[in-house]
C-alpha cells in the first residue's frame, strides 16, 4: 500500500513539474531586446558580417529611423538570388527601407548601411539564419539616398508604404474616414536615376492615398512612396504598370478636408460639414446644454425635391429658430407635409449663434447657483416628458457645480450673504440627489437610487425624503426589513408622512407576501 502511495505521489509531482513547465512567464520585453542586442554584438566580434568597401561615398551617414534607398546585389555562391540592377536582370530601381522598422531588410545589411554615406557602395558577406553554419550569402550594396528619420513615416502596418513630410502643415486635426479632402497630387513610378525620391513618370494609386491623408494636416506636402499593388484598385487614377520598378510615388499637398462624421456609430445620422464656420474645433463647438440659434431645413434625401421646411422661407430677414440643447426638443411651427414614416432626411443647417458655457464665463458663486438652477429646472421638464436618461444627465451636470460650492463652504467661514448662498447650493444639492434617486427608482436601478440617496443623506442627514426615497429602492431589492425601518425613521422627522409611510407599508408587506409565495412555489418543484 505504500509502495502504491509514493507512486502515486510521484505520478502526482511529475505531472505538477509538467504543468509548471506549461506556464507562460511574465516576460520583460526590454530584457528581450537587451539580450538580442548582447548576441549581436558577440556575433559581430566573431566575423559574422564582413564588409569590403568597393566605393566611398560622402556626406552623413544613416541613423536608426532614416528612410535609405538602396541597390542591391544579394548572392550565394557563384550566382545572384536577386539583384536591383538592370544588367543582372533588375528593375534598375533603388529599394526604400527604414532602419531599424523595415521587416523585409536583412539584419546583416541593416548593420553594414549604418556606415555608409551617400553613394557608398560595399561588399557584405553575412550568415543569415536559416542556413547551416559556414554557409555563406554575399551581398553588394549601395546607398543611393537617404532621408531623415524626423521626416519620414510609415502609414500602412506591411511598414512597406513610407511618407515623407516635405512642408510641415499649419493645423493639429487629420482626416478621419469617411471625409471629404481637397489637394494636388502628382503620381509616378519612380525612375532609375540615383536620386529616386520625386522623379518621376506621371502614373498612380488608393489604399496608400488613403493611408497616408489619414497622418496629413491642413498645408502639408509630402511625397509617398509604395509598393504597387498598394497604388491599385482607386478610381481617381490608373493602376501603375506592374512591369515597372514594383513601386510607386506619388506627391500629395492637403489644401483642404471636411469630415463627414457618423454621429450614432451606426449610420443613422451622418453629417458632413458644407461650410467650415468661425474659430478652432472643438473648443469653439457648443457644449451639451448651451442655448443655440439657428437656420435649418429638412426633405427627402437623395430626391432634389424642394425643401419641406426651411427657417428662411420669409427671406434672410427670417429670424433664425432658437432652443437648447439636451432638451429632446426641436422649434413648434415645423411643417413636415410631404414626409412619410420611414423617409430617409437630409437636413441642411447653419449654426449662427450659441451660448458660451456659462460655468466658464461666470465663475461667481451667484452665477454658477443661477446656472445650476437652471439645469435643474430643465431636468424636472424632461422627467415630467418621462425623458429619464435626459433628466439624469441635467440632475448630474446642476449637482456637480453646486457640490464644489459646499466643499468650499464646508471649509470657510462666510459672511451672511455668501453663508445664504452656502445654503441655497446644499439645498440644491439635496433636491439634485433626491431627483436622482427618483430617476432611477423609476428605471429601476436599485443600487444606483440608493447611491444618489446616501449623497443627499450625508448633507442633511434629517431628509425625510431621503430615507423616503430610499426605502422605494430598497424594496426592488428584497431588503424589507430595512426599507421599513427608513420609512418609520421618515416619519419620526416629518410626522406628516404618516400616511403615505403606512400606504408604502402595506405595499411592502404585499410585495414581499408575494415574493415569498413565488419562492414556495419555485422550491416546489425540487420537491415533488
């Protein structure tokens, strides 16, 4: 019996020491590069690369980042595997890389290119991986341009499509897909010459047109240079000839661009700006409760029909229709004839004037009570239209402001007039929180109205509504017990919530009679 114990206990490690040999380690990546980074330089002092300098070149020499053009000769043994030059079959075109990034550069010649200068041409003998060990590949290289890493950039994830920045743009927002763009573009397939970067025989390209204007700002220039099937299937141009060189260029200036935004993620709602107005996105935007002036009309998208509605049917005289936002509203005297129930609708509209946001420009506390009070009041007219998520978010945005003035309050010692003031915010406060609470009660999020009843609570923790309001959300949850002592600690505040507290009593004696009757009968059914 012990023998068969401690075998299976052996059987039992073996397969822990198993299981542990399966475990993923929490791996340093930085470790990773630090120890390639050590092999590289022990594979480099034993002779893995050795270079013969057929031609010096001169000027700087590249760095880790820079965009090179290279031509290449790579070979084993007496005959080439692939070669850049026209004699040895090649396209004649230099090949961009960048160093350091480029996937498709072998280590060895990245290693020798970092000492070159321009028209500096070498003999490379290297070992890649995948051969045996004294096996050897020969590679001629020559270094026919190269362009600072500061200005370059790769805009596809191949890291195959480069972008270089030649004037910086005037602006900070880039095109986001779907847009509308405005530009020069000259495209080409590079030439043979050994400058290749803006030669060019005129031809070209989209997905890496895409790509690139997606990294581009208002008044920049730049030249993009890619592989061809990368530079095909647009619209805009011809499909490079694919005899060519096997890449493509082409020169692209942003004069302009509009956004055309999907407001609801789903396409329902798309707009597309036909004016740029006044000022700097975003900043210069209406907030989500600001007081708007504006022009509008509305028909059937796609039709060409007359409008169906327009605030300028009077002449530009028309005064512009005025509302607020977050309100769920749109103007009275809007005649829809013409539209039917599943129309699609294309509104045009002019935003011509808008309130700037009050807590910003008014930083008195008078101010910020009269903008929190407002709120508010637009919160109790959309919990009237049942518009509960649009109230809540009224309720949150009033409670926010005058909390920061009881913190404040808490901490200070006020002369009457701003103690009045003090008083005003903490009855706000409550009535906010109270608010909340009801909101969600209604939506039946207990532990959300019980979180907005606390709040109230810790600023006066003698609101009878409170722990009113309280004891309704408690029930949603099945903890009666408790809700009945709020109630009876309500009443004990305000005797004149007697009657609704024995009212709300018997409820929830009636609720929980029939939760309790639900459960026997579910608990029946394991017991037959």
């Amino acid at each position: 019996m012990a023998s068969a114990f401690q075998s299976c206990l052996a059987l039992l490690q073996l397969q822990v020491y198993r299981e542990t040999l399966e475990l993923q380690p929490n791996v340093d990546e930085k470790g990773i590069d630090d120890e390639a980074d050590f092999q590289q330089a022990e594979d480099l002092s034993k002779g893995a690369i050795l270079k013969a300098t057929l031609n010096e070149g001169s000027g700087e020499v590249p760095a880790t980042n820079d965009l090179v053009f290279l031509h290449l000769r790579i070979g084993k043994g007496n005959s080439y595997l692939t070669s850049t030059r026209p004699e040895d079959g090649g396209q004649g075109h230099p090949q961009p890389f960048i160093l350091g990034k480029s996937k498709n550069l072998l280590k060895g010649l990245e290693l020798a290119v970092r000492g070159y200068a321009y028209q500096h041409r070498t003999w490379v003998l290297d070992i890649p991986p995948g051969l045996r060990k004294g096996d050897t590949i020969h590679a001629e290289v020559e270094l026919v341009e190269v362009v600072p890493g500061r200005t370059v950039r790769a805009v596809l994830a191949a890291e195959d499509t480069f972008k270089v920045t030649e004037q910086a743009g005037r602006d900070f927002e880039t095109p986001r897909a779907p847009y509308k763009v405005k530009l020069h573009l000259r495209a080409s397939t590079p030439s043979s010459d050994d400058r290749p970067l803006g030669a060019s025989q005129t031809y070209f390209t989209m997905q890496s047109l895409d790509a690139a204007l997606h990294s581009m700002v208002r008044g920049e220039r730049s030249i993009v240079t890619c592989p061809h099937e990368a530079a095909s299937g647009g619209t805009l141009v011809p499909d490079p000839d694919a005899s060519g060189s096997g890449r493509a260029e082409f020169a692209i200036e942003l004069l302009d661009f509009t956004q055309v935004r999907d407001l609801t993620g789903s396409g329902e709602l798309v707009k597309t700006i036909m004016q740029q107005g006044e000022g700097v996105f975003p900043v210069d935007c209406p907030v989500e409760d600001s007081l708007i002036q504006a022009h509008w009309r509305v028909r059937r998208q796609g039709t060409g029909e007359a409008w169906v509605f327009d605030t300028r049917s009077a002449g530009d005289a028309q005064r512009p229709i005025e509302f607020d936002t977050g309100m769920a509203t749109v103007p009275d005297a809007v005649d829809m004839a013409g539209v039917t129930e599943g129309d699609t609708l294309e509104f045009e509209v002019e935003l011509v004037h808008f309130e700037r946001d009050q807590i910003r420009e008014d930083t008195t506390t008078a101010g910020r009570l009269t903008v929190a009070s407002k709120w508010k009041d637009q919160g109790n007219m959309l919990f009237k239209r049942e518009l509960l998520k649009l109230a809540k978010a009224k309720y949150l945005k009033a409670s926010k402001v005058v909390e920061r003035i009881v913190d404040y309050a808490d901490d200070q010692t006020y002369e009457q007039s701003q103690t009045l003031q003090a008083s005003r915010a903490r009855g706000d406060f409550v009535s906010c929180y109270l608010n909340l609470a009801l909101c969600a009660t209604k939506q039946r999020e207990a532990a959300e109205a019980i979180h907005y009843c606390n709040k109230a609570l810790e600023v006066d923790p003698a609101c009878a509504k409170a722990l009113f309001r309280r004891a309704a959300a408690l029930a949603l949850v099945g903890e009666y017990a408790s809700a009945r002592e709020d109630l009876q600690a309500a009443v004990n505040i305000d005797a004149s919530l007697e009657p609704d507290a024995k009212r709300e009593t018997a409820r929830l004696a009636s609720q929980e009679k029939a939760q309790a009757a639900k459960q026997r009968k579910g608990f029946g059914r394991f017991f037959k």
